[in-house]
C-alpha cells in the first residue's frame, strides 16, 4: 500500500463528503439567508422563524436529492470494498 493510494482513497472520501453534505447546506444557507433578510426587514427577531423553515429546506432538500446521493455513497462503498483485495497484498 503506497502513500499516493492512501491518499487517493482519503480524496475520494473527502471528496464524496463534501457532495453528500453540500445540497442540506447550501439548502440551509439559502433559507438562512432569505429569513434573516426578513427579519431585518419587519424588525421581527423570533427564533422558531429563523430554525424552523431551515429544518424544513433540509428535508425537502434531502428528500430531492436522496436518490443522487444514495448512488454516490453507493459507489464510493463498492469502489472501497473492490480494492480490499489491492490493500491486502
């Protein structure tokens, strides 16, 4: 096992952890953006309408984007357990 394979794998996993966790963030980040905004403007400061529609784009964005990730964590695994074998010898 040479260290350009280590990092090779430590690539692809970062690399799958960043595509799984972007869409509940970027999701998160829009919503966050959008309700502070809201608040600033009508001078509104309760914090269930800051947490609650972020938990809500979340979802929805988990649930839309669910499929897509199953596939890449799917083949993240099966690429790991195919080089078993390499990491063995």
């Amino acid at each position: 096992m040479t260290p350009e394979f280590v990092i090779t794998i430590g690539r692809e996993a970062m690399r799958t952890a960043f595509f799984i966790a972007a869409p509940p963030l970027i999701a998160a980040l829009v919503v966050g953006l959008l309700v502070s905004i809201f608040q600033a403007v009508t001078q509104i400061q309760e914090m269930t309408l800051a947490i609650i529609p972020k938990m809500v784009a979340v979802l929805v964005a988990l649930m839309i984007t669910f499929p897509w990730l199953l596939e890449m964590l799917t083949t993240y695994t099966t690429n790991v357990f195919r080089l078993v074998p390499t990491v063995v010898r």
